[in-house]
C-alpha cells in the first residue's frame, strides 16, 4: 500500500487541482526537498558542486525555460544559447554599474532584460511558424553571439573580451567569485530553481498554460475562441527567455565565473537545451527536470565508467558520449516523443494497479 | 440536474444584458459578398438571426455556409457588406474580438485541442471570462485560485450537461468521433456565449448520436436562452430543430423562412435535387 489512489478520494476542485494529487506522492516529494535542501548542503564538496550538482540546477532552469515555449506553447527555438548570453552579458554590466545591487536582484533583472530581447525576437512568431520559425531563432542565436563579440562595451573594453564575475554575498556569505563556498552556490541555486519552477507549475497548470497550449495544439482555433495570437505567443517568449535569461546569469556568474561569450553560448547549448526538453518530455515540468539531469549526469558517468574505469582514451570515451546521445535522442523522437516524463507516467500506472494489473 | 446548472450559468451574466428584446435582431448581416481570387464564395447575401431562436443555414456542398460563419466570426473579411452585432455595426474584427463579443462557435472539421484533456479543452472555452493576470496566476494562491475554481464549477456544470462526466481528465485525442464533438460544443457553451454558430453538427454521426445532439441543442437553446445559428445536412434535423432556415446555393441566397415553407419552394427543390444552373 505504498502506491495507492485508493482511500485518497478528491472532495473539492481545489484537492482535484493539486501538484502532486497522490499523498504518497506529496510525501516523497516533500521529503526530497528536505534532503536538497536540509541535507546535501552539509555534504557537498568541490567536485558535485561544479561537475554535477550546480550545472544540474542551472540546465535544469534552461530546460524548464525551452519547455514553456517549445513545449507548451509549440514555438520551436534555436535561440537559447543566444538568451543565455543576454542573460549573463546583462548580469555582468549590472554587477559591475552597481556593485552593491544584492546579487538575487542582478540575477533578476538579467532575467527581466532577456526577457525584452526574447520578445523581440519572438515578434517574427506571429507570421512564421515551425522550421521557418526555428531558422529565425537561429538567426537570433548567431546575432547575439556577433554582437557580444563585436561591441567591447559589453564586456567593459577587457582585453581578452573575457567577462568575469566579481565576488558577491547573500546575507553575508558569497555566491559568486572564487572564495564561495560550494554549499552556498548550490543553495543559491537550488532556491531560485525551487520558487521558479513553483512558478512554472502554476502558470501551465491554469489560464495562462491553457492559453499557450491552446495555441499550440491548434492556433486558429484557439484564436476563434477567444486566446489572442500576438499575446499569447509573446508572453512564452517573456517568459521563457525570463527563465533562461535567469540561468545564464547564474551559469555565469555563479557556475563559470568567467566566460567567453561564443565558447559558453554557443550553438551547442541550444541544442543541448532542445535535446533536454525532447528527451525529457516536451510540454511537461517534470520533463525539464529529468531531461536536464539525463544530459547532466550521463556524460559524468559515461566519463567516470569509460576514463575513470576502464581506462579508454579520453577522446575516445567522448565520441561514444556523443554517439549514445544522438541515439537516444534519435530513440525518443521515434519511439516515445513524451520522453522521459511520460515513461515516468507509465511506471506509476503500473505500479498503481501492482500486483493485479487488471 | 439540469436546474443548478442553470444556476451555475446564470451567475456569469455578463454578456445577457445586451438591451436586445427575444425576438429582436441579434446579428443582421447585409449585402455581404465574400471572393477568394476568382471564386465567389458569397454573393450579396443579408439575413438576420433572431435573439432565442435557432436558424439554420442550409445548402449544397460549396454553397458557402462555412464562409458565411467564417464571416460572421472574424475569420474571413467580407469584401462588401455590413455586419451588425448585437445593435453594433462592426468593421473589421479579428477571430478573438468576435469571440470577446460573445460569438463562439464549432467545426465542420473537429478543432479541439488535443494535446489537452476534455476539461482543459472545455475550461479554455472560457478564456476570455478570466481576467486574472499572469503574476496572480504563477502565484496561483488567492485570487487565481478562486478564480480557477470558479470557473471549473462552472465548466463542472457544462460537463453534467452534456453527459461527459466519465472522460473529464481523458485526452481528446483518444475519443470517439462522437464524443469529441460533444466536447466541442462543450468547449463552445463554455464561452456563455451571446450567439452559438455550429458548422455541421452532426456531420458523421449515427443515428443515436444525432438524437442526442439534437437534444443536446434544443436544450441549450431553451435552458440557457442561447440563440443558435447551425449549418445542417439532414433535411429532417433542420425541419425539426429550426425556427427559420437560410438556403444558400452557389454563393446566393436562395430561400428564407419558416422550415414548412422552405421545404415547398421550388428553388431550394431544385437546388437539393440537383437541378443544373441555366
Ligand atoms: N480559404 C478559402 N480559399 C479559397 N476558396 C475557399 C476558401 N474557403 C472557401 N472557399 C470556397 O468557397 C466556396 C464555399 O465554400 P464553403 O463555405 O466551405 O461551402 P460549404 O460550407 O457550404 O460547403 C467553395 O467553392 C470553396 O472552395
Ligand atoms: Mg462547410
């Protein structure tokens, strides 16, 4: 009786609408939150903070982002790498115009700034639709990238055309620069990845995820009814590239410290991003989640078992990495296209009915 | 049942009080001639529905009936002609601001949303009721709540309505033909609408289903004072459901009036029965 409906009768609409509407379910959700939060923080070192833990955290915001537009509301984009960079080139200027602007709200309005830029490159998204659309976002992606290259006054005229993040505090106790502790980068981290996909959840589960879905399942039909185009499709632009905006300030300035801008945005990371959201589950929070640790945590074991274990040639052990990869994403697209979250789905349907699958 | 369903409905009466009399001009559409390039769909046709009553807009294949809801909703931009809305003359009018208007309709080919359950598809109908922002709505505690289960009371209602209670949480796109057409007009009558426009009903049903969307209609029509105005094939549907019928042919209006008068006028005879255009 671990897995049970059974007992857990829904009265009101209010329990109907819940995150988690099994208890079992709640329970061992809320019992993951406290060993993230209470637990690893006393336990984290060095190596899962930078290797695994962190950058889990960041893509993990990356993929919640990519899914709001491409998988709840349908818009294909090859931008994020491009709005991972406005959002770190954004935290930059404002970490070092105002040195004593608490790092939280620097990282909150990068976000706020990529957002603006999202939506002005998603204005082409009333007009053009699937490929043509994700030509358009690569467009953007290769745009941004030349123009963070080419004007030196955002990267504050440094020589190396490097950005670099000074050192900042939360509460006292610093987040950025070379001096923070590995705990309080993650807790960091893990809080704003907490209160967004919170947010997230909300938004796609009422009026407003309907709205895009609508638009994305059927886009005329949902204008007839009521769902206005232009808005609707601006405001996953908004909110997406809000959402990445927030993770490139932070995969800046509180994962690399330093960044080069066509090394660490580059075309790669947009498809990583795309690759997390489809193999994870398009249109599915839980989806971001699992995508982005998939594609997190696989090369670190890959390395560890190929490198670390059986002794295999760096390199070698990299272009299997790549090869798997490309693979699976071939096997999900072909033989599961809800990913990961709905194999998830799935094995709870059978562990419901577990041992009388009737 | 049905009695506090009305309730629920009543309650959302925003768009009731329209100062139109049962009986008065709820649309009037006048002189509207609608070309794609050389194709005339529509040629200089008006008619008027009636508040309270179901009109029927009847024809042969091609004749234009889809165009002319297109029109009447937004979707399609008449070249010449006059459309009058609930005693306003409109210009130019996208899909949403007819929908804004309170003019909701359904399709001739199924559009519902099918990545999205029956109760998301029939909650999405009722977009334009809810006003709550994003902010309040990523919060979701307070205000979007309420506004939330508002709204799914309501909605709770549409689905004890049309019978739809067991597929509530069912994705749409695994229903029957059948089915996925009730929650269609679930998703419609959700909107609370001022003027229900349906594009072939009951196209592809047997004959059960037809008996129950009929009904379905009716009681629409007279529970929740809808006015109705519906494309139909079968002649027998039209004749039962109706209080006046339109017959359009090869873009004109052919016919106008009471179903027992309609069903005797040579020119709708001849166009059923397919007698060749001199
Ligand atoms: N979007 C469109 N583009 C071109 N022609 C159209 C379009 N919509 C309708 N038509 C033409 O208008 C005429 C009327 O079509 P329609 O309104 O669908 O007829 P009905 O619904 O009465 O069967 C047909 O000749 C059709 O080919
Ligand atoms: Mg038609």
């Amino acid at each position: 009786m671990l897995y049970r409906e059974a007992g857990d009768f829904k009265t009101t609409y209010r329990e109907d609408n819940q995150t988690f509407p099994i208890k079992s379910e709640r329970i061992l959700f809320w019992a993951a939150m406290a060993f993230a939060f209470l637990v690893v923080p006393f336990f984290i070192d060095s190596y899962w903070e930078k290797s695994v833990l962190v950058p889990l955290l960041v893509w993990a915001l990356v993929a919640l982002g990519l899914n709001i537009l491409t998988g709840y509301c349908g818009q294909v984009s090859l931008g994020t790498g491009g709005f991972m960079a406005v959002g770190a080139f954004a935290c930059y200027k404002l970490m070092t115009a105002f040195p004593d602007l608490n790092i939280f709200f620097v990282v909150l309005l990068s976000g706020c700034v990529t957002a603006l830029v999202g939506m002005i490159f998603g204005l082409p998204s009333l007009r053009i639709k699937g490929f043509y659309l994700a030509v358009a976002t690569l467009a953007a992606q290769f745009f941004l990238i030349w123009v963070f290259n080419k004007f030196a006054w955002f990267y504050n005229y440094s020589a190396s055309g490097q950005i670099t993040a000074p050192e900042r505090a939360v509460f006292g106790i610093a987040v950025t620069g070379p001096n923070a502790a590995p705990w309080a980068t993650y807790l960091f981290c893990l809080t704003i990845l907490f209160i967004f996909a919170w947010f997230a959840r909300n938004l796609t589960r009422g009026r407003v995820g309907r709205s895009w879905m609508a638009i994305r399942d059927m886009d005329i039909a949902a204008e007839i009814i009521g769902v206005e185009p232009l808005k609707t499709k601006l405001s996953a632009f908004a909110v997406s590239s809000f959402y990445i905006g927030v993770a490139g300030a932070l995969f800046f300035s509180v994962y690399l410290g330093a960044a080069e801008v066509t090394e660490a945005f580059g075309i790669d990371k947009s498809f990583l991003a795309l690759f997390m959201v489809i193999i994870g589950g398009l249109g599915s929070i839980l989806g971001s989640f699992l995508g982005a640790a998939f594609l997190v945590l696989l090369p670190v074991l890959l390395k560890n078992l190929f490198v670390g274990s059986l002794g295999w040639p760096t390199d070698v052990a990299a272009h299997i990495q790549i090869m798997l990869i490309g693979g699976l994403i071939v096997f999900f697209l072909i033989v599961e296209p809800h990913g990961l979250a709905q194999l998830w789905r799935l094995a709870k349907e059978k562990l419901r009915l577990w041992p009388f699958p009737y | 049942m049905n009695v506090h369903i009305r309730e629920d409905m009543s309650r959302h009466t925003l768009r009731a009080d329209d100062g139109i009399a049962t009986g008065g001009d709820l649309l009037k559409v006048d002189n509207i001639s609608l070309s794609f390039g050389g194709v005339k769909a529509i040629s200089d046709i008006s008619f008027d529905v009636r508040k309270g009553e179901i009109r029927a807009i009847i024809g042969p294949n091609g004749a234009g009936k889809t165009s002319m809801l297109n029109v009447i909703n937004g979707f399609y931009h008449p070249q010449e002609g006059v459309i009058t809305f609930r005693g306003k003359t409109r210009s130019r009018m996208r899909p949403h601001e007819a929908a804004r208007q309170g003019i909701a309709r359904t399709f001739q080919n199924i559009a519902l949303f099918k990545g999205m359950s029956t109760l998301d598809n029939i909650m999405t109908g009722r977009i334009t009721l809810q006003k709550r922002n994003m902010f309040w709505h990523g919060l979701w505690a307070g205000p979007a709540e309420r506004e939330e289960i508002e709204h799914r009371e309501a909605v709770e209602g549409i689905i004890d309505f049309l019978e739809i209670e067991h597929i509530r949480k069912t994705p749409v796109g695994s229903l029957p033909y059948g089915l996925q057409k009730r929650v269609e007009l679930g998703r419609a009558l959700a909107a609370e609408p001022a003027l229900l426009l349906l594009d072939e009903p009951m196209a592809g049903m047997n004959l059960e289903e037809k008996e129950d969307m009929s009904r379905f209609i009716l009681d629409v029509n007279q529970q929740f004072g809808t006015t109705i105005a519906l494309i139909e094939h079968d002649m027998g549907v039209v004749m039962d459901l109706s209080d006046r019928v339109v017959v359009l042919d090869y873009g004109r209006k052919i016919g106008d009036g009471p179903p027992d008068e309609v069903r005797n006028n040579q020119d709708v005879i001849d166009a059923y029965l397919g007698v060749p255009h001199e």
